[in-house]
C-alpha cells in the first residue's frame, strides 16, 4: 500500500511505473509494472510490453537484473 501511494504522489492517477518483481519473484523475466487507480493507497500489478516505455518506481542502486529485450 506505501508503494502505492508513492507512485499516486508521484506520477498520479491511472499510471504505472515497472518493478522486477513482486514479493521476491521476478515471474521468469516477465515485465511487469505497478498501476495506480483515481485514488491512493491501492493499485494492481501487472505484465506490460516489454518495449513500452515505463518508469522506474525506485532504484536505489544499478540493477543486477534488467528485463530480457524482445522485439
């Protein structure tokens, strides 16, 4: 719920930000964001395109793992 509410405060409503995973599992190298709603704290998370331009929610060092790249 906290990260949820930093992406509204950040970004705002009905946006998401990629992640590399969820509660340890990166999902076989899935791509996969954090959506917010109309309001906060609540969202979803979800496979994107992996070509899709999306923003990082946090990065506080360079990632060991980066999305595989597909065409």
């Amino acid at each position: 719920m906290k990260a949820t509410q930093l992406l509204f405060d950040c970004i705002g409503e009905f946006q998401h930000a990629w992640v590399a995973g969820w509660n340890g599992d990166s999902y076989k190298g899935a791509c996969m964001a954090m959506f917010t709603g109309n309001a906060a704290p609540g969202g979803s998370i979800n496979e994107v395109e992996c070509k899709e331009p999306v923003p990082v929610i946090c990065q506080l060092e360079e990632p060991q793992w980066r999305p595989p790249h597909r065409a």
